[in-house]
C-alpha cells in the first residue's frame, strides 16, 4: 500500500492515491495562492501554466512543501485545515481548469502537452466526483487519523540540518495546537450531525493519543527531535536550549490539545454507530458508487466489482490447490490454509530476522531490475519498522515516496507489532509490491521525472499506482523467484487477498454486510491469521472503495501485457513494455491502454 499515514481521509482524497506527496489542503496564508495566480494571462508554454499551478497549491500548502524537500519561510507551518482553506483550494482547482481551457487550444499542443492537459482534466473531474461529500470523511480513525498523522508527519516528513529547521520543527510542535483545535471542533460539528465512524474505531484512536501523552517528555516526537538535533553540530548550550524549547512548545500547546482531543474522542464514542457501511450516511450509496470511480478509474458498479472478486478468488482458490499438491499436504485447501496460517514454521520470532531477510530480498532483486527495466531508480530504498506509537493501529505495511532532492530516502515501512501477523511466506511478495519493483521503482522514476509538470511528478492515480504494485508481485514469479513453493504460495495468498478485498470492501458498503460478516468471509476464503483479516476489515471500513484499486489496476496491466506479448510475438521485449507503463508517471487506466495500445501500433511497423 502506498499510503504512509495520510493527514485525513480529505487529505488523502486531494492526494488521490496514497502518493501522499502533495497535500492540496490550503495553507495558512490564502493570499499567497491567491497572489501567485494573480496573473490573468495564461503564458505561451502550457508547462509554465502547470509550473504556476504548482506553485499556487504549494502556497496554500506547507506540508506539500516539506514533503517535496522545499524548506522555506514556511517551513514550521502546518496547513491550514479550515472549511475556508478547503473552499479556498477547491476554488482554485476550477479557476485552473478554467483558465487552462480558455488559454489553450488543444489540438494546437504537441502530443506530450496533450496528454498533461488531458490528465489536468482528468484530476479535476476525479476531484468533483468527491466534492459532494467532503464532510463524510473522518478526521480521527486507525487508518488516516490525524492523531497519529501529525507525529508522523514530524518524524518522518521534517528534516532538520541546521538550526533554523530545528526553530521551524519547534514551531510545529507549538502549532500542534490550533491544528488540532481546528479538527478537533468540526470533527464534534460531524459527530453532532451524526457522521462519525463506528464505536470501535475509537479505542484505536484514544490509544493513540494515550501513548502520546502517557509518555511525557519522552513521547515520540520529542524523542525524534532530541535526536535530529543531536545529530547537528550545533554548541551545546544552543542544543540545549532548542531542547527546552521544544519540550515548553510540547507542554504548553501541544498536549493540552490532545487532551482536548482525547475528551471529545470519548465524547463520541459514547454516541457512535455500530452499523459499519457508509451506506448508512445520506446518500451513501451515491458517495460509495463515486468512491469506486474515483480509485478505479473506471466506470465499473459495486455489483460488477464484488463478481469480478468472486470469480478472481476462485481462479486463485485453483492455483492454491496446485500448491498444495506439490507440497504433498494431504486435506482440503481450508485445512490447508489454517496449516500455513498457524503452523510457527511460518513466523519469525524476532523482528531483526524479519527485516534482515526483506533486506536480502531487496538485494537479490535490486541485482536483477536491469534484466527487466530501462529506467532505474536512482534515490536510495530504506527498510524501516512502523514506529511504537502507532505500530498499534498502522496498517501492515506501507510506502513513503523519496524528496525531490534526494534527502529523504523511498522508505518500506513494515509493521512488526505482532509478528504472528507477519507470515514468512508473504514477505517476498511484500517486499516486491512496497520496495522495488514496486512502488520504490515506479514511484523513484515518477519523481525523477523532471520533463513533466509537477502535478504529473507528485500525483497519481491509485489504480495505476498501486495496480503497479500488484503487478510487481507477479513479476517477482516472472524474474525467477519464489523458488520456495511456500513463497509461491504467498504470492498467490497476497493476490487472493487483494481479489477479497473486491468482494469485502463492497459487500461493506453495497451489500451492508457487518463487519464480523467480512471478518468470516475473508477467514473461511483466504489463510491470513486472524489479526491480519481483522485490521484489514477495519481498514476497508474507515476507507471504503481504495481497497478495490489494487486488483481492477493489476488486471488491465497484466492485460495489457499479454495483448502487446500477442501483437508482437517474438519481437516483445518486456524491459521496454515496463518503459512505456513507467515513462509517463501514473496515467487512468483508459489512457494507459491508449498510450500502449499506440506503442504496440508503432513496434508493429
């Protein structure tokens, strides 16, 4: 998955794929953005029009900034998260779009400028698709919660090199406050309208913040800073003080808002749901149709998704069953699976094994990429385990893209909370979907990609981006590995999950299936341990429709793949098919089978 911790379910749509690398929520001062496109004439290049819009979304948001690397005056911002600031950077999305249209004449652009328009237009439309429903997302959940996004953010996203990123970092933590404020009032203004997530998303969150504040001056953020700081050669008496400073910040504004937030937490867990699909909200069957269309980039309905779902699931179901025949288990495939999900053969029992071997993993396929890729990444590839205090609530695994300017590393998060979760047969596969040639691979180019407009660069589309890491799990199979039949297995337990997540995420939301029904359907269909099928519904809860984009986005790669393999014969060559998917960063699905549709045409002559 893609998704460090996202800032908020809105944060995540506007980000539109787990890239997460720029948050298009506005920032502190609307006037900056509203100054930077005060220009009316649109200029001769479109990719200066493209650069302009860049520059006014960064204005209106400091965390994209930190995320991209860029280090200014606003570097110990947070983004302003008011409805105003959203109204402000919606506004600015039409006034764009509508500039661009009048500005340009499209069949007057070349092909490469074409395609950025079109893609402009298709960013746009996917946004619209959500705008009716801004205010169904949470603020405060075990997936996207700002509990937890907010130290995360800390940690992983602020660099400190000198002194004034460690004012600006100090500057953030005493900021924590009015954010947090700011969420905490109109998370309680949706609670009071009755839009809130179910009653057990919320001892995920107060442990969140239990851990935060029961932890004191030692809490993870201050920990992070301690250590970023020490890490400077800086004069001791000026380390100190910027210690005591950030420890004042924490104290006076920082976790007095927790606490503020903690209360009103415990509010609502006193009044929430306890039905699970958002078909329950106003118009949510309309919400989640919008959902679908938004991740997939298609036009499939719930009910072709959930059939697609079954009937995966028991092509998959058939090639276990080979599997398990040339182990020589004796039994059916449930006792198969309850084998393989229980029997400790299957588990590391220490967490330095477990990532010494993705380690080796990485390695061994980082020497075989250039038998299978032209383009390689160039930014460095980090394995980190999710940190202690959101270990608890934080998905299994996931992927944070690296900074333009190569001082934050693409970075694997694994999550070794419970390592009964973690099964040694899916950790190759795993490693190929987050690391490489996964989303480090595809999204290290994405980056890389300086030719293209910003938004091309550090945007996406779920279906592409993360129907790319489902492909490169099977790719894995196709470069020679998975030599241990229980890896292999892995592999395909891997798919099968990614196939029930099409029949689980809509039978939540479409079908009104109860979490505890999910719960039985992913356990009687698939051999993930218990906790793992757990956490994974109460994903599918709190962030309906994303879970679909996997397999509807590996399955148009793979069919793709095989129409050019069938079009071309023996003059297929698979490192430039991957160099046509990769080239122009993350495209919808129809516009990707356009452009390899047009490259089969021009290999065929």
């Amino acid at each position: 998955m893609m998704p460090v911790t996202k800032l908020s379910f809105r944060l995540a749509i506007c980000l539109s794929t787990a890239l997460t690398l720029v948050p298009l929520a506005a920032a502190p001062s609307l006037a900056a953005a509203q100054e930077v496109a005060a220009e009316e004439a649109v200029p001769a290049d479109i990719n200066e029009f493209f650069d302009a819009y860049d520059a006014a979304q960064l204005a209106m948001s400091p965390q994209g900034k930190a995320y991209r690397g860029i280090r200014d005056a606003d570097y110990g911002l947070w983004n302003d998260r008011s409805e105003a600031a959203e109204d402000a950077r919606d506004q600015l999305r039409r006034d764009w779009l509508a500039r661009m249209r009048e500005g340009y004449d499209f069949n007057s652009l070349s092909a490469a400028d074409q395609l950025s328009y079109r893609l402009f237009e298709e960013s746009a439309a996917r946004a619209e698709l959500l705008d009716p429903y801004r205010d169904y997302g949470w603020f405060f959940d075990q997936m996207n919660g700002e509990q937890s996004g907010i130290p995360a953010f800390l940690i992983n996203t602020h660099i400190v090199q000198n002194v004034d990123h460690a004012r600006a970092y100090v500057e953030r933590i005493r900021g924590i406050g009015p954010m947090l404020d700011t969420l905490v009032s109109r998370s309680a203004g949706q609670a009071d309208a009755g839009v809130m997530p179910p009653d057990w998303v919320y001892p995920y969150v107060l442990s969140d913040i239990t851990n935060l504040l029961d932890a004191g001056m030692d809490n993870a953020v201050l920990e992070d800073f301690r250590a970023k700081v020490a890490a400077v050669d800086l004069p001791e008496d000026e380390a100190g003080s910027l210690v005591t400073d950030a420890e004042t910040a924490w104290a006076e504004a920082a976790a007095p808002a927790y606490q503020r937030l903690q209360a009103e937490m415990l509010r609502q867990q006193a009044m929430a749901p306890t039905d699970d699909g958002i078909w329950r909200l106003p118009e949510g069957d309309a919400y989640y149709e919008a959902l679908l269309q938004y991740y997939t980039t298609t036009d499939l309905s719930a009910e072709e998704i959930h059939q697609i779902g079954l009937r995966e699931t028991a092509r998959i179901h058939d090639e276990m069953q080979a599997i398990m025949q040339q182990v020589g288990f004796e039994g059916s495939l449930q006792e198969f699976f309850e084998f393989t999900r229980t029997d400790p053969r299957f588990y590391y029992t220490t967490r330095e094994d477990y990532l010494a071997n993705v380690q080796q993993v990485i390695d061994a396929m980082e020497a075989r990429l250039p038998d299978f890729f032209v383009t390689l990444p160039e930014f460095d590839l980090q394995v980190r385990a999710v940190e202690a205090f959101r270990e608890q609530s934080a998905g299994k695994a996931f992927y944070q893209s690296p900074a333009p300017d190569g001082s934050r590393p693409g970075t694997y998060y694994v999550n070794l909370y419970n390592l009964n979760d973690m099964s040694r047969n899916e950790l190759e596969a795993l490693a190929y979907h987050e690391g490489v040639p996964g989303h480090h691979l595809q999204r290290a180019i994405q980056t890389g990609l300086g030719e293209l407009p910003p938004f091309r660069r550090f945007g996406g589309f779920t279906a592409y981006t993360e129907g790319w890491g489902l492909y490169s799990e099977e790719l894995g199979r196709d470069m020679g590995f998975y030599t241990d039949p229980y890896s292999d297995f892995g592999r395909l337990q891997m798919e099968l999950w990614r196939a029930g997540r099409l029949v689980v995420d809509t039978g939540l939301h479409h079908q009104h299936w109860s979490r505890e029904e999910a719960i039985a359907w992913l356990t009687e269909n698939t051999p993930n341990p218990a906790g793992d099928i757990e956490k994974a519904i109460e994903r599918y809860i709190v962030y309906p429709g994303q879970a679909t984009a996997y397999m509807i986005g590996k399955l148009k790669i793979m069919e793709l793949r095989q129409r050019a393999q069938q079009a071309l014969g023996e003059d297929f060559d698979i490192r430039q098919f991957h160099e046509e998917v990769l080239r122009n960063g993350p495209l919808p699905l129809s516009i990707l089978e356009e452009q390899i549709d047009a490259w089969i045409a021009a290999q065929a002559h």
